[in-house]
C-alpha cells in the first residue's frame, strides 16, 4: 500500500487530549478512510462476480466494515467542513 495511503499516528492529534486536528489532518484522514472504503467495495464486487456461492453472512459483515468506513471518512469531511468555516468565521 502507498505510504501516503495510510493513516499515521500525528495525522489526527488525539482528539481526548483536547488537541484539535487541522482541516488539513482532518481531509487526509477522510481521503484515507474512503479510499479504504472504495479498496473494500472493488474487493467484494469482484469476489461476488467470481463466487459460485455467497455466504450472506461474511457479506453482510463486509458490507458493514463498507459502512463503518465510510461513515468514519464522513465525520472527518463534516468536522473539517465545520472547522473551515468556524475559522474563516473568526478571521472576519
């Protein structure tokens, strides 16, 4: 995997130590989170088109990791969305 790809330990400051992550962090970590998501939704789709059988189970479990990640890369959008403009707010 691309380096550039992965999430670092100091992209996003630890949030519960009150430090706030940049926009900047904060759009990596979304990037990184989708991506992941996109990987995993590829993944599936070419595996269900080459399975004879599908076990609905470790589907539907797949398809929740899809979810959890997306969600994940959301929030981080949202948040950095939110920051942007609360930053450009102050500066006014």
């Amino acid at each position: 995997m691309n380096e550039s790809n992965v999430l670092r330990q100091g992209d996003c400051a630890d949030r519960s130590a009150g430090n706030e992550p940049s926009v900047h962090a904060l759009l990596n970590e979304a990037t990184v989170w989708l991506q992941y998501a996109r990987g995993l939704t590829v993944t599936l789709a070419d595996l269900i088109h080459e399975a004879e059988g599908i076990e609905c189970k470790h589907l539907s479990l797949s398809l929740e990791a899809v979810a959890a990640m997306m969600q994940t890369g959301t929030e981080s959008l949202a948040q950095a969305h939110a920051k942007l403009l609360w930053d450009n707010g102050e500066r006014r």
